[in-house]
C-alpha cells in the first residue's frame, strides 16, 4: 500500500506543481487512513470498501477532528482513489456517493433505556385517550417511526395476524417493520376498546384518533409526549424524535446489524444511518470511564 501511496505522490506533485507544504498534508492524510486499513486488518487498498470509508469518517470525528480537517482528509481520500481507478488497480471508487463531512450533523440526542422503559410503563389511563396513546408512544419507540409517519397510518396499514405495519415515509417509500409483543398487545387493546368510542360512530381510515374524532395531529401528540415525560420525571427536552434515534440506538448497541436498522429506519442511504453508531460508541465511552475501576 505505501508503494501506491508513494507512486501517486511523486505523479500528483509533477501535474500538480504541489509546494511541498501540500504534498506534506497528502501524505499526512493518507498516511493516518492507510494505518486506520492496518489496524483494521485491510491489506489492500483493492479491498476497501464503502462502508470502510464510513468507518474511517467515524473514527475520525471520534478523535474530535473538525469538519473541516475531515473534509480535507476526505479529499485526499478522492483524488487518491480516482488515481488507483485511472491506473486500474481498483475497480470501482469506494467514495461514490459519500458526502462531505462538512455537512457533518450533530449527535442525536436519545433517552436511556432506563427512561424509555419509565415512559412506556407510566399508567396513561384505561380510557379511550390513555389506550390510545399507551399504544402510539409504544408504537413509536417499537417501530422506530417518524412522527408523521405515526399519525399518518391508517387501519390498513396494520397486520395484527403477522404483527407488522407498513409505514410510509419520505417520497412515500414504503417499508415493511415489525411490532414488538407490547406493541402489538397495547394496540390490540386500543382497537376493541379505544377507537370505536372516540369516533362516535363515525368512519375514518386513520388509525389513531383524535378526542374531537378527527386524525391524530403531530402537534396533539407532542404536547401528550411532553405531558408523560414529565410525570415519569424525564428532566431533559423530550420530543418525538428522540424515539426514533433512541430505537435506532438501542437496536445498535445490542448487536443488531446496521444494514437492518438503516431498513427498518427508511434511510435511503446508509450513512445517515451510520451516525447512530457514533451515539452508541459515545455511551459505551462513557459507561466505561463511569464503572470501570480504571476508567
């Protein structure tokens, strides 16, 4: 791999007329990635792959680097790979599609399993209201779904039979997610003995319903959020989103594979489902320094 390094430095300094100040910063760039390939057993820069270059902006932010000494490191990155596919030692460019990390976004916030399980258990009433929205804040953090994706679902988007529901999300994607077991019991409730009596009689094709009959709207279910989270004590700023990042999360730190929580999520592109894994190495961090005797 140095052979490579070196046979593209000596080429870009001739077409380039690069000073030796910026030849100094290709060489430190690529030198950190091509030890980050080392260390990460990749013998070849034949072998690196797109989530490889996923994994190296991750490390990078990880170490606290800026966004713009990452996009820096990113470019050189690019115009050392377009030389290995010009010179047919690669096959394809592992950086297609990849964005800058100058559009980096900061870490979502997300609730402890600890404070989603106060949440979820918080008695919210055996009324129509409290089995209602027992079941779309369960649904929510089960589902990992956008809260406009909550409120949008219609009665035939669910399966009781096969436990799952088909949400639809941006550019009105659809994708298939499963329910979890209290999920689907708290919505199996909600239906024989909730929505009927909030409709009054009246038809609808939305699922969750309104005091006033009408479609659950997201600013209704905001202020209910807020509402229980403060019962459960929840100090921090809560909204329905934080769910969502929770659910993503959660699913990563007990192993689930990032391929799957990027479907379940609808995230057209895998690296906006990446950022949860910066989340998920962030607290183990931070467990670790809290409880180890040597932290």
């Amino acid at each position: 791999m140095n052979q490579s390094l070196e046979e593209f430095l000596q080429q870009i300094t001739v077409e380039r007329g690069l000073s030796p100040h910026t030849r100094e910063a290709y060489q430190r760039d690529l030198s950190g990635f091509l030890a980050f390939l080392e260390l990460n057993r990749i013998n070849s820069v034949k072998a690196v792959k797109r989530d490889d270059i996923l994994s190296y902006l991750g490390f990078l932010r990880d170490r606290k680097l800026s966004p713009t000494s990452a996009a820096r490191a990113l470019s050189s990155l690019r115009t050392f790979f377009r030389f290995l596919l010009l010179e047919n030692r690669i096959k394809s460019d592992p950086l297609l599609h990849i964005d800058s990390p100058k559009g980096w976004l900061k870490l979502p916030n997300v609730l402890s399993i600890e404070e989603i399980e106060k949440l979820l258990n918080i008695p919210k009433g055996n009324d129509p209201l409290g089995l209602r929205d027992d079941a779309m804040l369960e649904l929510l953090y089960a589902c990992g779904l956008r809260v406009s994706e909550l409120v949008s679902l219609s009665i035939d988007a669910l399966n009781l039979q096969m436990g799952c529901l088909i949400a639809s999300g941006k550019g009105e994607k659809q994708r298939i997610i499963p329910m979890s077991d209290p999920a689907l019991a708290k919505m199996k409730n909600y239906l024989s003995f909730g929505r009927s009596h909030l409709l009054k009689g009246r038809k609808s094709s939305s699922l969750f319903i309104s005091q006033q009959g009408g479609p659950m709207t997201r600013q209704g279910f905001f202020l209910r959020l807020r509402n229980y989270a403060k019962r459960a004590g929840i100090e921090k700023p809560i909204s329905p989103h934080m769910l969502r990042h929770s659910f993503a999360s959660h699913l990563l730190e007990r192993g689930a594979d990032l391929r799957v929580v990027q479907m379940m999520l609808g995230h057209s592109d895998i690296s906006t489902t990446q950022i949860y894994t910066h989340v998920t190495r962030n607290r183990l961090k931070k467990l670790h320094t809290k409880h180890h005797p040597r932290g």
